[in-house]
C-alpha cells in the first residue's frame, strides 16, 4: 500500500513538511526577533512552538523529560507569570545542559581509560559504562524525536483537515472574496 494515496496527499505532505522547516528557521530567530510584551498571545504560542518545536533545540530536549505533571505545572505558570515561566525554564535548560556536559565529561574519561586498560576484564568494564551511558543518551534521543514526530504528525492533520474545509467550501470562499473586492466603497463600515 503506496504511503501517499494521492498527489494531493503528496503535496499536503510537502506543504507541510516546508511549514515545519519554516518553523524551525523562526525558532531561531534572535532575542530582539521574539514578542517580549507580557501576557501577548503571540509570545504564548512562541513559547509553546517552542517547547514543542521539531528542531534539536534546548526546549524539546527538556520537553522530553518533563513529566505531564511538570508540564502542566509549566504551562498554568506561563499563562499567570511569563517571566516567572522564562526564568524556571532557563533553570531547567540550565541544569538540562550541565547534566548533559557531565554525561559527555563522563564519556570522554571512560574512553581514555578504555584506551589506557591493559587488562581485557578492565577493559570490559569500562565498555559496559561506556555503552550503558551511550544507551541511555540514545534513548533519551529517541524519545525527544518520538514526540517530535508525534507533534508534526498532529499539526500535520490539522491542516490537511483545514485545507480539505476549505477545498469543500473553495465556491463559497472565492464568492466571498469577490464581493469583498467589488462592494461599493462608501457602503464601508
């Protein structure tokens, strides 16, 4: 069974697919890009493009080790105080990267000691530290590309959803449109 059952499906996909891209180059946007005003709805939905994002970014890899307890507690926190939100989640990243600089320092000194041991138990050892933490970095990859991909697959249906809305109603919409470009001008509100 072919995975796209029509070119329509194909380019929906490929429309989507440049969406998500899209979204990743304005995820990168510097500080002096980003909404700033308090309590905006455009910074809310920054924030939580964020945390959701499809990108390797700090925020989806925390996102990945939040518990829905935690993420909960994040997002009735970014509604009532965003600058009390900014600050825990920089904390959070914060501790996030540490961990994660710990993990690498870790790996980088079994490896020299690997490369040192000159006995084959001694070695074996370390190789099993070595791939236990390789194991657990790898997993918790996954599981960050896991809900990524479940994310885009949601925003996915959305708009195939709303694009077949509108395809349904394209007579209507274009109607609409054209009254809108020739109703007399002085009949404004």
């Amino acid at each position: 069974m072919p995975i796209f059952s029509k070119d329509r499906d194909l380019k929906l996909f490929i429309i989507v697919l440049a969406l998500c891209v899209f979204t990743q180059v304005f995820s990168q946007q510097n500080d002096s890009e980003r909404p700033k005003k308090t309590g905006d709805k455009k910074q809310q939905v920054f924030l939580d493009k964020r945390m959701h994002g499809g990108d390797n970014s700090p925020f989806r890899e925390l996102y990945a080790t939040l518990s829905e307890q935690e993420k909960a507690e994040l997002k009735k926190l970014q509604q009532e105080n965003p600058e009390a939100f900014r600050e825990k989640l920089k904390q959070k990243i914060q501790a996030l990267k540490q961990k994660k600089n710990e993990e690498s320092s870790k790996l980088k000194e079994l490896s020299k000691k690997y490369q040192e041991a000159s006995l084959p138990e001694e070695k074996q050892q370390v190789l099993k530290q070595i791939r236990e933490i390789t194991e657990k970095q790898f997993d918790q990859k996954m599981e960050a590309n896991r809900k990524a991909l479940e994310n885009i697959e949601k925003r996915f249906a959305e708009l195939k959803k709303k694009y077949e809305e509108r395809e349904q109603k394209r007579s209507e919409i274009i109607e609409s449109r054209v009254l809108e470009l020739t109703k007399d001008p002085s009949l404004e509100w």
